[in-house]
C-alpha cells in the first residue's frame, strides 16, 4: 500500500515534495539468513536490528497537503525511515458486512496442490517466514515445503519494513524451489513495485502528475522508501520486477493488487492488461510510468454503495467468482483504528482476511507495517 509519509534524518522538505500530490482522484539470491523455528512467533527484527516495541503506525495519505511529520520517538536501525501514519479512518458503518453463502468456487487444475495467498509484506522478512511456516509451506530451515502447493504473492513486497531486498529475494529463491517440487510460487505487481522501479530509474527526473511537480525519488521517500532497499537493489532484482503480471485468474479468484477498478484502462482481457503494463515499463518513459503507478494506487473502489458494482465489472469483465487484492489495510476498511488525536491504541486486530462487496471481494492487507498481521491464507475461503 502505498499512501505513508516517510522520515530520515534531517529530512529537507524541498518544493519538489511541496508540490507533490496525487490527483484528486486518488480517494544475491541466497537461503533466508536468520530462520525462525517453527512454533514460535516472529518478532519484526530486521536486517540491521530490532524495530522498537510501540513504533510508528506507517500510513498516510500521499495526496495529504500537510507538511511532512518531524521525527518520531525512537531508535531504528541506520538507513530506516519509518513512516507515520496519517491515512483517513474508515467509520465501521461505511463498510456493510452481510452474511454471503460461499462462493462456489472451480476444482484446482488436476494434479496441482492447494492455493494459497499472502498479503502486503513491505520488508517484513521474519514475518513472512513465520507466516509462511505457520501455514506449513516452509520448514524449520525457511525452505519450501509445501510440494505441489500453489502460492502467490499479491505485490508490495518492499518500503516501510527494515528488509524488502530479503523478502524478494526470498520469494525469488522460493520460485525456484516450488516448481522442483511440482507446484509453484507466483507473485504480481504492487504499486510499491512500480514506485521502486521508478525511483531506481528516473530519480529526480520530473514527472508530469496532473497535481504539479512530481519525480519518482520524491514519491518512494514519501511513501517509506528505505536506503537500506536501494543499496542493495540489483539488476536481477529490477528485471523480475519489471517482468511480474498486474493480475491473473486462478481457481475462479481473480488475482490483483490494487482494489481499483483503474486494470480496466490497460485492456479487456488478462493477457492485455499484464502485456500493456509491462511494454509501458519496457519503454522506459517516466511520464507513461508515471500513470501506470498512479493509477494502481487508487483504492476503495469495491467499499461503500457501487463497490458491489465496481466487483461485478472486473469479473464481468477478466472472469472469476469473487476478487481477491491487498493495497488497502483491513484495519482501515473496519475502522479498528482511532481516529480521536493521541487517543492511546493498542493496535488493529486482523484475524484472517476481509470478505467483503456482498461477499465478492477478500481484503489481504492485514496491516503488518501498523503491528497488524502479514496473511497468508489458503483459497477459497471456508466460510
């Protein structure tokens, strides 16, 4: 999810990030280091060391005209930049929850394994790896174990946690690994994908926003871009990236990151969508980068009155029984965080994914960079 406000040290506010808002309308391969053995709980260390207990709820707005937040409380590892959140809460009220029957949802291919998908991860390596474990698709040694399991990733794999290098990493390493077992591991581009590939090639290269003066080096600081993840970003880091689809269709659950029906611009079909995206990113023009990333940055559009409508176009239109996305945190969909200023919160409670949009649409994003929980669910859901 993109939407934070990011710090580092004496950080300048420039005119470049002045200037920057998103248009109105935007409502090294190698085993993972440090294994978590199994049965206990992860705690969110990072690469360069603990991130403190009671830290940042990293979400805001980008389209937020206030100045940038001072520095926070708090020791964080060098070259973290943690965000502070900002995002507007939702009322428990906008969100109608009805009782829906099970989607009835197609057998999985012959002779695949089950289906499995995970949540915005944003650096959280030992999360993921806990996660992972829990649901028994890794071993004690953080490698694939899940034989001829499927498991895709729904983007935002980097910003905001301490190590987004070692979670694609991770996930590159797992490909590899699933598919010698007979099953696979999958992922697809999240926004904050986009915004690094951005930053990595255009920099400080202006773009055209719609909203005044934007570069993509401003967007990634703002939205808790971390200068340990740019150090030690690499060529085949970027290239796989670059390569990931936008959305697929599997199990009759239509894959995507973004709860935007903006996938409609890129084509009619799947094939269309994941091949315009990509030949936009193979042009290398920061302008036409630019869009694609705004544009999967929109959200809420499956919430509220229409979002059940905003569901039926996108299946009507690339298939599937019922939409699965991350992007937008579950615990701002529920309204589970305070809104009244230096009201004291223990954090949100996310149990398991948000089936909501009369049952069509699951929300993924359990809010792990605001102490929520990173999901990894098996599909369809038994409810």
């Amino acid at each position: 999810m993109t939407q934070g406000a990011g710090q580092g040290p004496e950080v300048m506010r420039t005119a470049t990030l002045r200037d920057f808002r998103v248009p109105a309308y935007v409502h090294e391969t190698g085993p993972y280091a440090q294994n978590t053995p199994q049965g206990e709980s992860a705690g969110p260390v990072g690469q360069s060391g603990l991130y403190p207990s009671g830290g940042p709820s990293p979400y805001a707005v980008m389209d937020s005209t206030e100045d940038f937040p001072g520095e926070l409380p708090g020791e964080f590892p060098e070259g973290y930049t943690p965000t502070q959140r900002d995002l507007p809460v939702i009322n428990r009220g906008d969100t109608v929850q009805v009782p829906v029957d099970p989607a009835v949802a197609p057998a999985p291919d012959e002779g695949h394994g089950p289906l499995y998908v995970v949540g915005d991860v944003h650096g959280y390596l030992e999360h993921l790896v806990a996660a992972l474990q829990e649901q028994g698709l890794l071993d004690s040694a953080g490698n694939w174990s899940a034989g001829t399991a499927r498991l895709w990733f729904l983007g935002d794999f980097t910003d905001r946690g301490p190590d987004g290098i070692g979670v694609i990493d991770l996930v590159m390493r797992l490909s590899a690994e699933a598919a010698a077992a007979g099953g696979y591991c999958k992922a697809l581009m999240g926004n904050h994908e986009l915004l690094l590939l951005g930053a990595k090639r255009f920099a400080d290269t202006p773009v055209n926003s719609g909203a005044g003066t934007a570069t993509f080096q401003a967007a990634w600081l703002l939205n808790g871009g971390q200068k340990t993840d740019m150090d030690r970003l690499q060529d085949h880091h970027l290239q796989w990236m670059a390569r990931l689809d936008a959305m697929e269709l599997v199990d009759g659950h239509l894959l995507v990151h973004s709860d935007t029906t903006a996938y409609l611009d890129y084509g009619d079909s799947i094939e269309a969508v994941n091949d315009t995206v990509r030949e936009t990113l193979t042009r290398n023009d920061a302008d036409e980068c630019w869009d694609v990333f705004r544009k999967l940055t929109k959200r809420f559009a499956f919430r509220d009155d229409g979002g059940a409508e905003a569901v039926r176009e996108l299946l009507g239109t690339y298939g599937g029984t019922r939409i699965v996305h991350g992007h937008s945190p579950i615990p701002y969909l529920l309204g589970e965080v305070g809104t009244e200023e230096g009201e004291d919160s223990a954090g949100p409670v996310v149990e398991g994914p948000h089936l909501y949009a009369d049952g069509l649409a699951i929300a993924m994003d359990g809010g792990v960079t605001m102490a929520g929980k990173l999901l990894v669910q098996q599909l369809p859901l038994d409810i």
